[in-house]
C-alpha cells in the first residue's frame, strides 16, 4: 500500500506540474498576442503619420515587403514582373 501512496502522490505531483506548465504557457502567448497587437497599432500609426505627411502608403508596404527580400529573390521577381509586362504591352 505504501507504494501506491507514492504512486498516487507522484502522480498529483506530475498532473499539478502538467497544469501549471500549460497555465504558463497559455499565459505567456496570451502577453505575447498582446505584445503583437501593440506593435501592430504602432505601426498603423507611423503609416498613418507618413500619410499625414504625403507619402503613399501603398508604395511604403511595397518597399517594406521588398526590403524582407533576398536581394536575388528580389531581382528574379522584377525580371518575371518585367516579362509579363512586356508580353501584355503595358512597358
């Protein structure tokens, strides 16, 4: 009987581990989604302050998205971008 005791004890003490392990986590990706929804509101207002300012919003998000971009990768974009251009007549 002294070993189920143990048993049962390691495994409350396994269970409230499990638990409090999952309530961190949960807790930290909650803070982190918040965390996100911060930065996202800063970075709604430095587009809307370059609005502000006469700078087109659209063509910023272009560059930001272009400058995430190997340099290579962004090259053979261009060049398929190019292409397609051409063969549509618009360049």
């Amino acid at each position: 009987m002294a070993t189920n005791a143990a048993s049962v004890l390691d495994d409350q003490a396994t269970h409230s581990f499990a638990k409090d392990q999952l309530k961190a986590i949960v807790e930290r990706i909650e803070r982190l989604e918040e965390e996100k929804k911060t930065i996202s509101d800063d970075i709604k207002d430095v587009y809307g302050e370059a609005k502000g300012n006469g700078y087109d919003v659209k063509a910023l998000r272009t560059i930001i998205r272009m400058r995430k971009q190997d340099a290579n990768e962004r090259a053979e974009q261009e060049t398929i971008l190019e292409t397609y251009l051409q063969a549509l007549g618009m360049l």
